[in-house]
C-alpha cells in the first residue's frame, strides 16, 4: 500500500490569470470600501463648512471718522444715520442744519434747515426716528419732526441716491421751557406723528398728527394729557403711535395706551436710577439702561397676572459707565447702546448676549444707530462722527437660543420653540430652539419601534424556527418587499385613508390590542387540540393558517363591537371624549397613525436581519438542546434566542436609525408641528421633516439656512452614534454567547 506523499494533479495550481483577477477584485474592493468612507466624510465635511458660521462671533472694523470740514469732523453732531447703501450719510448738527454727504468722498449732497432756533433759545438734544424721520428738542419747549426719503435718481447715469425731504413738523409746549423728558414717533407708512413731553409739572403731554388718507394733508394735532405718579427721567414711543412708555426718577415704568389713557401700568425696575429707556423693533421689547451701565429688558407678559404687564426679562452685562443714548436695529432684535465715557456696546435682545463694547473717537456721544442692514454702526458726537463695518449675519444663534429655553416676546415663560417665519416684516424675532425638533425625531422613533420591534423580531423567531423551510421560502422575500414600497406612498396611505378611519374606529383599535393577542392564544390552543395524527401530516408551520384565520376573526369581532364599546367607555365619541375628560387635544394626524404607517417601513428591516441570525445559529446547538429532552420553545428561548441577540440587537438598531431618518410619512401623516407632548393622540415635527419643509424656501447664507444645515449634522451624528453602540454591544455579545 502506497501511503506516499501524493502531489496535486496539474490543473491544481492557481492560473496566473486567476492570480490577476484577484487581486483586480481585491483592489476594487478596496477601492469601494474607501469611496464609501470618504463619501461619508464629504458629507460630514460639508454640513460642518455649513453649519460653521454659525459659531462666529460678532465682530467690528477700525472706525472710520469724519476728515473735512462738511463732515463735522469738528463740530457736535445730535443726530447721524445712514441709507440703505451706505452710500449717503445724513448729520443733523446743533444749528438745525441737516446736511447729506456721500460716505467714501465726504461730499456734500444736499442740505436742508430743518428749524432755526429764536434768540435766547437753542436745540438741545436730537433722536434718529427710524430710517424716514429726525427730531430736535428746543429749549423753548419746541419739538420739530423732520421727515425724508431716500430715493433714486435715475436722470443721471450712473443713478444716484438722492434724499427728498417734507414739511417738518412742529410741536410746541404750553410751558415754554426745555423739555425734561421727550420723545418722538414717526410711522413712515401713514405718515403720522407722536411726540410726547414732560416738564417740571409731571405732566405727559402726548401730541399726535394723523395724515389724512384722501387728501395726503396733515389733520389738526390731538392732545392728551397724562398724570406722571413722579419726575420723569426718560421716555420712549412705540411707532404704532399708541404706546408709551416713561421711567421716573426713583426707578419706575409707567405704562400708557393713548387710546386707553387713564392711570398708568405701574413696573419696578430694581435698578438704583434709570438714565435710558427705549423700544426694539417690533415695540413690545424695552431696553432700559441705568445710571450704573446696567442693561436690562422688560416686556409684557401674563407671568404674574392675568392682565399683561411690563415684566423684567434679562439682565445683560453692563456698559463701563452711565447710559447715555440708544439705537435699534431695524431688522431683528439687535441694539447699541452709548456711556457717558464714549463707550459704544453692541447687544442681540433674544440671546441676551453683549458681543463687544467699541470706543470711537467722537468726544461726547450725541446719537449711535445701527445702519438699515445691520452691517455698520454710526455714531455721532461732540467732535464729529464715525462710522464701522458691523459683521454679525446670525445673531439669533447661540448655544443657548438653540438648545435652552428662551423667555420670547408675547410668550408667558421660558420655553422651547421653533418658528422660523419672524423677521423685520413682522417685528417678532424668530425661533430656532432644536429641543422640539429633537423631541419630534425621538418621539416618532420610540412610537413605531414599540410596535414594529415586537412583531419584526417575533415574526422572525417564528419563520426561523418554527415554519417550515417551503413556506419560509414564500414568507420572508413577501416580507422584505415591503421594504421597497416608496415611503412617500406610506404616507400618503397614512394620511388619506388610515387617519381618518382611526378617528371614527379608534374604539376598535383599542379593542385589537386585547382581541388579536387573544385570537391568536386561541388560534394555537385549537391548533394543538386537533389530534397528533393529524397535526403530522402538514409541514411544520402550518399553523400560520390557523392563527390568519383568528386574526381575520378577532378583526371582525373588533370592528362589530366597535360601536357599543365607545358608545359604553367614550359617550360615543373618542376623539371627543379624550379632549375632554382627560384634557388633551386630539389630532387626526397622530403619533399612533405614524407608529402604524412606520412599521410598515421598519418591520422588513428588522424582520430579515433578525431572521438571518435566527437562522445562523449553529445547527448542532439546536440539536443539542432537543437531545437533552429541551422541547422546541425551550430550545429557541434559551439557546437560539441568546446565541442570536447580536444579531437581534443590530437588525434593532439598524430599525431605530430607520426610523429616526424618516422624512416622508411623518411630513405627510403628522400636524407637522414643532410641539413637546408625550401625547400619541397629537403630532410633532422632527429634524427630517423640518429640512423638506422649509429647506428649499430658506435664503441661502441665511442664520435659517446654516440651522438646517446645523439639524442635518445633528441627525447625521445621530444616526452615527446609534451605528456605532449598535456595533460595540453587538460585538460584546458576540463575545458572551461565543462559547455556546
């Protein structure tokens, strides 16, 4: 017998071909694997360039004063704003003389008296009204209110920016002397004026100039007066010309309506003397600034009673010196304040954030503002004026304006909100808290795994271990074409058919959380009561029919019992009976609408991944268990079941991120608002959804615009980080069931 080394028969060996062929497959593999990672980094790469902005603070450039003589490099200046452009520049100076000169060559333009002071009288302090309008305060208790446009010549070529202005309108005082506390407002839409003043009486007095509509004329000036309860240091005018809003020397708010009139809303500030008050865009936000440099913000809310009043919002950091004069952007909730020791702060009202404090040299500050686009700051003064780039393009967003709870204007409280449809046209700041847009992902997420974990990994135990390999044969690919159904078709189901009829049935589907468990119990219990013999000639797993068969019976009794069982626990109606006796709202389009509609989409997925590690338990574990006299539900709970939890524990995972990707059934088949209740009979709004919704309308470079992109990052990391505990527990179990 021949027990020789016996060699491979020639044919044996590896080809050279072969050779090349695989180690083309090998590179290409390679290759594809790397694509695949530096295609995810892209990705992660650009949401970060994106979203990056945002983390940048704001910043001003060098300031750039006044050089000639018409500049009022050396003369006081009580008003300065600019055009829209910032191209033209208007300096109202002591005299009464408003002079427009344009910025880079300091040009003047045109020029404009706007009121000549009589002997013996002088101006004494000005206010930039807005964009459209100035006001001087004289010492004879005159107010003068010059309105004036900018516009566009077109005549010359290239057009120029040219300022037309109109009749200016004065306001005089009974008593004659320089005013103690005033103020003025100009709504550029109507036309209309309001100019409130004080004297050494206490009394308010409140002039208002309505422009007929027809005529275009001015009407004849109304007069109220209104009792100050104490001397008034400051006041400040809302420009829909009715609020008004004064502080007194020992630290109080008073509150008026003009319409109302009447005694004032009466607020304590805590502050030891007020030196300056005044109003962000929108009127319903008041900076009041003290003598010590603090900054704080009221506004009326509903917190202490049940009518509004003016209540203390934030304290920001304070200035180095005693508040001197004011400026609000006019388009968000920005605003510049100016000390006594020529200090200029910049502050965004809604973060409650003090991004810088600046020192143009100006001497004494008259007059600071903040240019129509909120790119530039001006400031006027006692040696002349300044002007510097502003760079700030998402103030509204902070850490804590985007995850914390912000106290916003018209609401009662701090909370979280998204509403991102403010903006300078409503004067209501926008929304951007994430918290709701995260509490909406995770909230679809946990409602369909509650009911697509059960019935995915169930069903598969059931196909794997207990059908016979046939029908299993038929069953599973039938399962995981499901995963291909468009998820937009899902949800348009979902939204069309399935939600109105949950409305009218809820009572039903209460009834199959009990019934269909119980028909399908029943269903075995009759499957095993027929006798051995019989049982035998069908391949195991035939009694999948059974149980179909009670199923389709328990969703009949369901259905015919619908009506006398919300008729005897619901006054028969639910959807009623849930607003309320318990108090909660009900929405057609729900959570428990979208549990139903995402399983649909998360089931398959679960299903065949479970139904694989189900599957690949090794064989001769199974038979093992079956020897030693374990029956079959013992063998798969106990050793199937344990051996395949990395693989359950992944196909879970795999459904969670699933789900929290989601975009098109929770857009369609949810109220799609950005709501925080546990609630299931209301809706939410999740990260995905809200990137559809208003992704493709948002400016580009807006702040709305880099949030999005901030929302994707998140959901991006998110789904990451569940990938990746999915994988370090999957391996760990791995590890603990190895030795089985």
């Amino acid at each position: 017998m021949n027990t020789g080394y016996v060699s491979s028969p020639p044919g044996a060996r590896t080809s050279a071909r072969r050779l090349r062929a695989d180690k083309v497959a090998r590179w290409v593999v390679v290759a594809g694997g790397l694509g695949i990672i530096a295609s995810i980094l892209g990705i992660l790469a650009f949401l970060l360039i994106e979203a990056s902005p945002l983390l940048t603070d704001a910043s001003l450039s060098s300031w750039k004063h006044g050089t000639s003589e018409s500049s009022f490099a050396t003369k006081p200046v009580l008003a300065v704003l600019v055009d829209e452009t910032k191209t033209r520049a208007m300096h109202v100076d002591a005299e009464g003389v408003a002079r427009v000169l344009k910025v880079q060559s300091e040009e003047l333009q045109a020029e404009q008296r706007i009121v000549t002071a009589p002997e013996g009288a002088s101006i004494v302090e000005g206010r930039v009204l807005g964009s459209r309008a100035v006001a001087l305060a004289l010492s004879d208790g005159r107010i003068v209110v010059q309105s004036f446009a900018w516009k566009e010549d077109t005549s010359r070529m290239p057009t120029e920016i040219v300022v037309e202005f109109g009749e200016p309108v004065v306001f005089s005082s009974a008593s004659k002397t320089t005013p103690v506390a005033w103020n003025a407002a100009f709504d550029p839409t109507s036309g209309s004026t309001l100019v409130a003043s004080t004297d050494a009486t206490g009394t308010v007095t409140v002039d208002v100039v309505k422009i007929n509509e027809f005529t275009g004329e001015a009407d004849e000036p109304e007069r109220v007066s209104l009792d100050a309860v104490a001397p008034l240091t400051d006041i400040a005018l809302g420009r829909d010309l009715d609020t008004i809003v004064a502080a007194t020397k020992d630290s109080r708010l008073l509150h008026w309506s003009v319409e109302r009139g009447g005694a004032p809303d009466i607020t304590e500030t805590g502050l030891r003397e007020i030196a300056h008050i005044g109003f962000l865009l929108g009127d319903q936000s008041l900076i009041v600034g003290g003598a010590g440099g603090e900054v704080v913000q009221f506004f009326p809310t509903r917190a202490s009673s049940e009518q509004l009043s003016l209540t203390k919002i934030r304290t920001f950091e304070s200035m180095p010196a005693r508040i001197r004069t004011f400026g609000a952007s006019h388009r968000n909730k920005a605003f510049v304040l100016a000390d006594d020791a020529g200090n200029v702060g910049y502050f965004y009202g809604t973060t409650g954030v003090r991004s810088f404090v600046a020192t143009p040299d100006v001497g004494e500050i008259a007059s600071v503002g903040i240019t129509p686009k909120s790119d530039g700051i001006v400031v006027g003064g006692s040696k002349g004026v300044a002007m510097a780039k502003l760079d700030d393009p998402h103030p509204e967003a902070s850490f804590d304006a985007l995850f914390s709870k912000v106290w916003y204007e018209g609401y009662d409280e701090p909370s979280f909100e998204w509403e991102s449809s403010g903006g300078a046209a409503s004067g209501f700041e926008p929304k951007f808290s994430l918290i709701p847009l995260i509490f909406g992902t995770l909230k679809a997420t946990i409602f369909s795994m509650i009911l697509a974990i059960p019935l995915a990994v169930l069903g598969a135990m059931f196909v794997s271990q207990f059908m016979h390999p046939r029908l299993r044969g038929l069953i599973k690919p039938s399962i995981e074409i499901m995963a291909a159904m468009p998820s937009v078709i899902l949800g348009f189901v979902a939204a069309l058919w399935l939600a109105p009829l949950l409305e009218v049935g809820f009572a039903a589907f209460l009834l199959m959380l009990v019934v269909l468990p119980a028909s399908v119990i029943a269903g075995g219990a009759l499957w095993m009561k027929i006798p051995a013999r019989i049982r035998g000639r069908y391949a195991m797993g035939s009694e999948i029919f059974v149980f179909l068969i009670a199923i389709a019976v328990g969703i009949g009794i369901c259905i015919l019992l619908d009506d006398p069982f919300e008729s005897l626990l619901f006054g028969g109606d639910f959807p009623t009976w849930v607003r309320e006796t318990l108090g909660i709202p009900y929405e057609q389009k729900n959570s428990v609408v979208i549990a139903i509609a995402m399983s649909f989409a998360v089931v398959p997925i679960i299903f065949s991944i479970s139904e694989d590690a189900f599957s690949n338990v090794p064989r001769n574990l199974v038979a093992g268990s079956l020897a030693l006299g374990a029956n079959r539900w013992q063998t798969v709970t106990r050793v199937v079941l344990p051996t395949a939890s990395p693989g359950i524990f992944s196909a879970t995972m795999v459904g969670f991120g699933r789900a929290i990707g989601e975009t098109m059934i929770v857009l369609m088949a949810t109220g799609n608002t950005a709501i925080m209740e546990w609630n299931p009979f209301n809706g939410f709004r999740t990260l995905s959804a809200n990137i559809a919704t208003e992704g493709p309308e948002t400016p580009v470079g807006s702040t709305h615009y880099r949030i999005l992109f901030l929302t994707a990052l998140l959901l991006f990391v998110l789904t990451f980080l569940i990938n990746t505990l999915a994988e370090v527990v999957r391996i760990r179990l791995r590890k603990r069931y190895a030795s089985l």
